[in-house]
C-alpha cells in the first residue's frame, strides 16, 4: 500500500501523495493534462450542484459557447490579448491523411484562419452579447457558463495548474457603472459564501493590484485563502471589466433616454482549482477531510464479522441503518466487499476523507450501539441505536464548524502586520511558513516587483473589510492608507 | 416579428424558424459551431439531470477526461482512425506573437507532437483504462463523462450536425464477451426508456450495418426515430467494442483463474443532437412543443388586467397559484413584465412549447375560475379554482401520453412493407414523405450502396424486435432472414 509523506518531510509531495490515495486525479498523456478520477469527480459534481443553483438564484442563466475563437476575435481587446498570447493552444489544421511515414496532418487542411481554444470566454461572449443587446430592457444581462478550458502551462500541478481545467465562468452587461461594481462584488460574495459555508475554508475578500488584475479588468477582486504551509490560494476572482470589452465589440444599448450607450461589464469565475484548496485546507497525514455539506458521501457504514452467521445478522441491521439514515444523506455506503478486511476498510474511506464512518459488529448487535469514528479528529464513539440519527446529524454539523474553525485559527496565528523593511525583509527569509503578512504598500509596480523578485513574497489583495489607517510603504516608505497582504503562492 | 416559415412550405426553413423563435440556439462567428442559448440550453441541462441520474442507478460513475489526444494515441486503432481522420481539429502550436502584420502565430511554439481535439474519447480513456484495471475485481469498470467534442463538419445544421457539440460518452469494461453485449443492450434499452419515457419520441431499437457501424466496434445498436417529414434521426448509439481496442491499447486483466485476458468493452452515447429530434418530432408552425417531464418551465401564468386596481388583485391571486402549484413544478413562470400585453406573452411562451398556460383576469377572479390552454391543442378550458392542481396534474400527464402516441401513429400511417424494387424504387422516388420502408436484404454493402447512390435511402437499423422470415434482397434477391428499415435521413 502507498505510504503517504508526511507534511512535515515535504509538503509538496504530501499534495500530490493525497490526491493519489483519495484517488483524485492522475496524470494523463496528455502533457499538463489531468484525468479526474471518479471520486474526484463527484466531489466537483458536488461543487457544481451548490454553486450553480447560487448561480441561478441570484438571477443567471446558463448558456453555452463555442470552444473555438478565431483569432482575429480574441485579438480585438488589446490588453486581453496581450495576456493571454502567450498561453494559446491553436488549431491550425483539420485533417490528418496516411503517408508513408504513418499519419500525417495534411497540409492541405490548413485553415484560412486559426482557431484559439478558449482560455476564457470574453471575446467570444461578448461578440455575442453585442447581437443579444439592444435596448435598457435587455439589461442586465446575466450570463453563465460552465465549461472547460485551455491556458498552455509549462509547470503544472493537479488541480492548481493545469493546461486544461473545468470552471464556470460568469458573463454580465449592465446599463450603469455601478450596476456593474454592484455585481462584480456581489459574485464575489457568493464566492465566500460558497468557500466558507460549504468548503470549510476562510477567505480574505480584496482587491487585486494592477499588475495582478485580469487583462482587460478595470479591476479584478479576489478571494484569497490560507494553505497549511502558510502559502496563499486564489480561489475565485470576480472583474470589473468597465467599457473595454464593449467598446472593443461594439456592445451597446440604447437607454431610456434615447441615447446609444455602451454597457458596463463584469466576469468572475472559479476552477477545479478549488478541489486544491480543499485537499490542501484540511487535510492531514492520514489522508483528505471533505467537510460534511460538500461531502459526495457522508457517512460509510462497515459491517465487522468473523464468520457467516455473525455476517448475515450484521448487515441486516446495517442495512436499515443504511435505510434510516437515508434523510440525512441518499447516498451512505455500505461497504460490503467481503474480499477486504475491516481494517483495510478503514484506511481506504479515512484516506478519501468521508466524514463519519460507522462501525457495526456482533458487539454492538448485543449492545444495541453502533460505534462512530470522526475524520477530522479520528475520535471513536459509541452511541446507543435509537440516538444514531440525532447524533449523526449533529456530529455532520460539528464537522463542518470544526473543520471552518481550525482553517480560521490558522489563519490567524499566522498572520503577521509587519511596519519595517528589515522586519519584514527577516520574516519572509527565515520563516518557513510566513503565512499572511499585512503591510502597507504605495502602489507602485515597481516596489511590488521588487517584493517578489527579492523575497518571492507577492501581492495577495487590498483586503476590502479593513479601516484607512495613515502608513508609509514597506519598500520605499511612500504614502498609503491601505494595507495590502503580501504571501508566498503557488 | 419573425414569421414562422410552414412545415408545408418548407420544412427545413421550418427547423431554423424554430430554433430561432423559440431561442434555442444561434449561428456562432466560429463557423459551424453553434451558441445554446439560455432556453436551449436549460432543455440540455433538463436532459442531463433525468439521464445523468438514468447513468448512475445503472452502476456508472462520471470521470472527466482530456480535451486533446496525441495524435500517435489516436492513430492506435486502425480502423478507428480511418473514421476520424478527415474531421479532426488539429492544434500544431501554443504562442502567439505580434508582427508587423499583426498578431500571428508563434512559429517557435510548434508541438513537437500534434494534439486532436477529442472527436471521441475511446483512445484517451482506454490508455487510462491499461492503468486502472489489473483484476477481475476491477471488472466491470462503468464509467461516464459529459463533455464537448469536435468534429469538423463541412455542411452544419443547428443541434443535428455542429463542428463541437456536447454529449454523455459512456466507456465501459468487462471479463466477458456477454458481460459486454449486455451492457451495450442494456444501455441502449436506457436510451429507450429516456427518449420515449421523457421525451415523448417512439424509437426502433436496431442493428447498425457493418458500413454504418462506429469506426472499431464490432458492432452498433441505435436508436431511429421518424421527424415530421418522414426522415429519420439516429437519436443515439451503443457499441460492442469486442476486443479490438482492448488489443490496441493493452487493456487486459487477470482472471479467476490466473490466466491474463483482454477486457471486452462499449462505448455509448447521446448528444445535444437530440433537441433537434425533440424540435422535429412534436413541434408545429406555432412554434416548439416541449413534453411535460422534460420542460424546463411546464407552466406559465399570464395575468390580464385593464388598470392598476385590477392588475393588484390580479397578481395577488396569480401569486397565491403560483406558491400552490409548486409541488407540480419548482419552477412555475409567472408574466408580470407590464410592458408586454397578454396577447404577445401567449405568443412568446407559444413559441417556446411552455405545456400549459394559464390565463387570469378579472372575470376568472369573480367566477373563481382560471382559464388553461394546452399548447400542443391549442385547446382552452376554463377550471373551478379548488380543482386547478389536480387538473393541472391530469393535463400535464395527459399531454405526455398524447405526444408520444401521435408521434407513434405518425411513425406508423408512415412505415410500409416492400418487398419489389419497382415498388421501393418508385416510393423512394415518388414520395416526399417516404417513411420507413421495411424490406429484406442480403447483408451486402454492395446493395447497400447501390440504394443510397441511386435512392438516397439509407440503411437504418435492423429492428431488434423482429420474428425471423425468409425473404429475397429488395435489390439482389439474394436470401435474407430479416428486414431492415431504409429512409431518407439527415
């Protein structure tokens, strides 16, 4: 059996370690390309039937774009394209053909213009948006999408980097310039909402520097969390995407005073990359930790015998716990395979983090308990059978307030407020785990690139929920009213 | 506004006007590539959810897997790749770069080895499939995915035949030869079940030919159903792989008895293709016609009032249905865009085949009475309100039922027995509407091809539920057990 490092000895490989031993994900042959195991996948099935349905309830529609942009459409925002030039997948070609050196692309297939795979949807949704609008009564127009995508990556990593990725991508118009902040923030806030209510996770909400916002932003905000190596994670960013992309593809309306506008945009979206967030907020030594409400399977039920009478009358009563349990969650397993011993069981459902697991022998047949193992704490009770129902409900809920809790508390105790350049300077050479550091920053690119060049620290986001206070800049002691966190990143 | 085009007048314009009336879908700047739009596409996601759940109560787990396929990976299977070869978008590089015409395509990023966007999945999954299965304990591996595929299609038609669409693709491996040939019935029998049971479409379940059968399968189901205008549409498949990409791909496993074996596999799936046949079937030259269980909003409510005082008791009332009828639909539309008059909302909720409307005036509030029309009638009745949601619930059903046995009927005034070519050829040649034509035939594709060339009547499928007769080739009177239907298609 694969031994999983710990995360002591290296992070890095305890990341990948988890994700093998979950059975997650693996490399595919596909260079930087990733296949989503089953158990992986339900977990963002699982992402996706919560999310989207906050999607929808706050007033989106689903929709479905091509794949495939032509480049002279991709190349119409000039800071757009300047982004993303630099990691297009393009197709060039549309047949292959035998030759004596087996199969070729036929050069004859060659297309008269390229085709980029989408690295986002801007440009090909917005050329549309500008079909779609017409006047004040078309607007807002709030548009979703979810749907894979391809950003040609050198160094990848599961779920954190890879060249293609699952996301949803949100696409909206808007008669006003505030209408749009309003929506860019309020996505935002769904975001947390999602990442702290159903991921366990806190996330600091914040804006993003010039230099880091999305080309083609007015401003990009983001939502920024805290791994346990102390590193950040963005899990989500919402933009402001103000006229760019409407002036650019002629989206306009004509308002109620008669007047042609151009509308006001926004864009926000989260990515698998968020299943790394998961492994890597709560996670240990032994395995994943799914909290309870994102859980694809809650509770695992395991029959313990040791001969063929003991069996039968075990997974009876296992099966209307099963049956019991049922309105607390459809899906509780019962894992029944007679091939594997209890033990091996117990290793494989704790290293794929279900949340409970019950434990149900002859003893507890006599006794008219079942016994209850904990993921996150790895605490074992035993609960008198009628209490079962109450008790499992209220240890789900337990879990999950647990698991947000302890992120938090680690979040806090590593997060620092540093007011010198040497200080500072220190913390970030000498701390293995330098967590969050919230220091005042002027503004300018050039001390920000200095930060990241000297000591790989960079600009995480100018927390929104923070009081001006009066401060000089780390780097050059400019002026600043804001602090602004700076982290080490994947 | 936009006149619908007759089914009489013309019947392929007709399929467009819907599409466009109904907002379904649009013609994307990416040629051949369609853009779903929200409507239609919340009728592919109607799709998903029934199907999807269809997948997993039959044992299948959903997985996600690479967009791009090496090309040596694809060319693994000779007779696969003989199928694909002419409809492949090919990526060859992954920079662009300005120039001084422009911005152009990065010579220096040239792949060392060309990526297929995935036409299918076979290649990539089964190189996956090596890896994961090594016992009979592994066996049957059940796997599904939803995905976006791409195929370069030279003559488009919106849902039927696009360059990208999306699509469930189920893989599967067995340790038998029956274990295979089960699964591959068993999922077509899904099949029938989803397209007769919700979308309210009679199917023949059949053979494929050995021409028309999928590019490395040992053999093909389908599943024919007959449009309006008599063609048919294939509204899905499955495939008995055999061994063959097995052998291609090194899939093998170790049996009980210790003895190293080659799986036996299928492949399955159905595609956004099927909203055209759902459009074809049961539309009419008001608009789209939507069955029941699959109708994203089965009702609307459309208040009618001549000034504010009426409006205010209107949709009060409205409101108190809308909150009743709940438990027959979550989503029950209520039309209260006050820029709108009723007669265009009944047209606009026409158009899009919502089942049932219902009306609501100041005269239904005196009467307690609301008023509802079916929209595949047109009928209207007027109801005592106390027994609204029982009726609502008969009209539902019976509009269900009343879908599927028209089409039935359609399909059989429309189906003959041939059984001399003067008469086959003069129907084929003679009637707009040829049908489905049962006749025998002797297996060879020399025949086959003959009556496609000279008739554009293709071979469908040879019926499954058939008693053996002995009959003589309509073409060569060669001997033949079974008939096989021929039609036009798209």
């Amino acid at each position: 059996m694969k031994k999983i490092t710990t995360r002591n000895q290296n992070y890095s490989q305890w990341y990948l370690d988890i994700i093998d031993v979950a059975e997650l994900a693996e490399n595919s042959v596909t260079k930087g390309s990733m296949v989503i195991k089953p158990y992986g996948y339900s977990i963002w099935e699982s992402f996706q039937k919560v999310l989207d349905k906050m999607i929808k309830d706050t007033g989106h529609k689903n929709a479905y774009f091509p794949l495939f942009i032509p480049k002279s459409l991709l190349t119409k925002e000039a800071k757009h394209i300047q982004g993303f030039a630099k990691e297009c997948a393009i197709v060039t070609h549309h047949r292959l053909k035998d030759s004596p050196e087996g199969v070729i692309v036929d050069p004859e297939s060659k297309l008269s213009e390229e085709l980029i795979v989408r690295p986002t949807s801007e440009t090909i949704i917005y050329d549309t948006f500008s079909r779609w609008i017409h006047s004040w009564r078309d607007l807002p127009l709030l548009i979703n999408q979810w749907a894979n995508v391809v950003r040609w990556e050198m160094r990848t990593r599961p779920f954190l980097r890879t060249t293609e990725f699952l996301w949803q991508e949100g696409h909206t118009a808007h008669a006003t310039e505030e209408d749009a902040e309003e929506e860019t923030r309020k996505m935002l806030g769904v975001y947390k909402d999602f990442v702290e209510n159903y991921l366990a996770i806190p996330v600091i909400s914040g804006l993003k520097t010039e230099s880091e916002k999305f080309a083609g932003a007015l401003r990009t905000y983001s939502i920024e969390s805290m791994m346990q190596d102390g590193k950040a994670l963005q899990t989500g960013t919402s933009h402001n995407l103000g006229q760019n992309f409407a002036k650019a593809f002629e989206v306009k309306f004509t308002d109620k005073d008669g007047k042609e506008k151009y509308v006001w945009q926004t864009s926000w979206g989260v990515s698998t990359r968020m299943i790394g967030a998961l492994i890597m907020a709560h996670s240990d030594d032994a395995g994943l930790i799914v909290p309870p409400k994102i859980a694809p399977v809650k509770i695992v039920i395991i029959p313990i015998y040791k001969n063929e009478e003991e069996a039968k009358k075990v997974l009876e009563v296992a099966k209307t716990i099963q049956e019991e349990l049922r309105s607390v969650d459809e899906n509780i397993l019962l894992d029944q395979r007679d091939y594997e011993t209890p033990g091996s069981k117990f290793n494989e459902w704790e290293k794929k983090g279900i949340p409970l697991r019950i434990e149900l022998g002859p003893k507890d047949l006599e006794n008219n308990t079942v016994t209850i193992a904990r993921r996150d704490t790895m605490e074992k009770l035993t609960v008198a059978s009628p209490e079962l129902k109450e008790k499992v409900n209220t240890l789900l809920s337990q879990i999950q307030t647990d698991l947000f809790l302890k992120a938090k508390k680690f979040r806090e105790e590593n997060s620092y407020e540093i007011d010198n350049w040497d200080g500072f300077k220190r913390h970030f050479q000498e701390k293995e785990n330098s967590g969050f550091v919230y220091s005042h920053w002027c503004g300018s690119e050039t001390c920000e690139k200095e930060i990241n060049d000297e000591l790989q620290a960079t600009t995480r986001c100018i927390p929104l929920d923070q009081k001006e206070e009066v401060g000089k800049c780390i780097k050059c002691s400019g002026e600043s009213k804001k602090r602004i966190i700076f982290a080490k990143t994947y």
